[in-house]
C-alpha cells in the first residue's frame, strides 16, 4: 500500500514497511518501487522501510522542465524532514545513489549511514564503461523497454508521458551529477559503496568514489552486473544489513584508514 505527501517540489508517492529504525530506499533512474521486491522482505524485518518515488518516476508526477538530482536531493530532504521526520539510514541504486550522495553532502543532521549500489558521481561520459550506450538510448529503444514497461500502468500523466520523461532522464545522464572528490570529502556517514564486478561504471570511478568518501567500505559483487541487487539479492541483503547494523571490524593492517584515524 501506498500513499502521497504534498512536497514543496512535487507531490510524491510512497510506500511503507517493516519496523525499526528508519530506512529511506531510493530506487534507480527510470524505475519505480517494484525493482526493490528482491531486499523489501529482508529489510523491513529489520527496519521500517520508507520507499517514495522520485520526480517523474513511478507513481509521482512529472515537473515542468528538466530534471536534476539537485531538485530530487532536495525532493528527498523534504520527505525525510516531513515523513520521518528525524535521520534515517540510506539505501541507493543507481540514480538513488547519486540522490543519496547529494543529500549526505548538504544535510549530514539527516543521515545516519549510507549504502550506494552502482552509482556514479560524474556524467556518464566521463565513467561509463561504454559511454556510447547512452547515444543508443531513446525512448523506445530496446535499452529501456524494460522500464517503459514498469512505468506505463502506474504513471499519472498516462503512458503517452513515457518519452517525454524517457528523455529527460537521458538528458540528465549526459550531463550530472557534477560531484568533485572535494564534495565526496565532505560526506561524514559511515558508507557501503557496492558495485557489480561488470557493472555500467568502470570500476576506476567506483574506486575513486570509495576513496574520496572519508568513512566508506567497498564492496565489489563478483558475477553481478548493474542489476546486482536482483541478480545476488542475498549477498546484496546480507552486505546492507551487515553495514547498518554492526560496528566497523577494526582491522589488524589498515592503510587507508590508518591515515584518516584521528590523531591523539
């Protein structure tokens, strides 16, 4: 079951489940809540799952103009404010990791810890591993005929909407998110960066997001792709859990984060 909430940028619909301490769930570009049926179970027997989703996605409406991770950062600053209403744990995919990312950077008072499942913090040219995908890509290409299908029966503009939020969300990818490894720095949650071993992203830009981000731990997912969270949905579970729940090991030969610990 679902519902919406009046946001200043949209009204937005979401979904709730489980109990314990709060978990926000921020699905991938192009995708609604279904894609996360494979972690709702095992999750919300842990912690009480908030899943909205974002501008021009699933249930909730399209805004006049182009869309931006800003505007959906600030879209999710307001439901956490307004719906949680205190910091919650955040779990992202794909563009729900750039959301995440962008949120953890300006409002730290928000956010307790944080899992980014195949995310990117530079357009897609600069980190894809075949940047020449995104030129394939239209709105009814063979590439998105997947999510053209979770979005048609549930969209409030109808299913004539789907190429005019198609190619907004494109037009995003070419040029954002615009993140600086100085802007990562500023992250202060304890974060996952997971990827698949085959993922869109060159591992090269996973690594340089896991170390620019002070508190993080990398995850790579082996025999997984983009789609890591329905392709190995238990180790994807188990790795999430283990992150939000546990204490850090505190490990015999660090190098890394011997040169972040705090001096005496």
């Amino acid at each position: 079951m679902g519902d919406y909430v009046d946001l200043p940028g949209v009204k937005t619909w979401y979904e709730t489940d489980g109990s314990g301490d709060p978990l926000l769930m921020l699905h991938g570009g192009f995708c609604t809540n279904d894609t996360w049926g494979a972690q709702r179970s095992d999750l919300a027997a842990r912690f009480r799952l908030f899943l909205p989703e974002r501008r021009g996605h699933g249930h909730t409406p399209d805004v006049e103009g182009p869309l931006s991770y800003r505007d959906m950062a600030d879209d999710t600053v307001a439901f956490i404010d307004t719906v949680i209403d205190g910091p919650a744990h955040l779990v992202g995919w794909s563009d729900g990791g750039i959301v995440a990312l962008l949120v953890a950077i300006a409002r730290p008072d928000l956010v307790r810890k944080v899992v980014i499942i195949g995310a990117n913090f530079r357009p897609a040219g600069e980190c894809w591993v075949e940047p020449a995908m995104l030129d394939r890509m239209t709105p009814d290409s063979a590439d998105v005929e997947f999510f053209r299908e979770l979005y048609e029966p549930v969209a409030p503009e109808g299913p004539d909407h789907w190429p005019v939020v198609a190619r907004k969300v494109i037009d995003m990818w070419r040029t954002e998110p615009a993140l600086t490894t100085e802007d990562l720095a500023r992250i202060s949650a304890p974060t996952l960066v997971m990827v698949g071993d085959d993922d869109m992203m060159t591992l090269e830009h996973t690594s340089a997001l896991y170390r620019a981000i002070p508190r993080s731990e990398l995850a790579v997912v082996p025999g997984t792709s983009h789609v890591v969270p329905l392709e190995k949905p238990a180790e994807v579970n188990r790795l999430v859990i283990e992150h939000l729940t546990a204490e850090p090991v505190e490990t015999m030969l660090p190098i890394r984060r011997a040169q972040q610990a705090p001096s005496a």
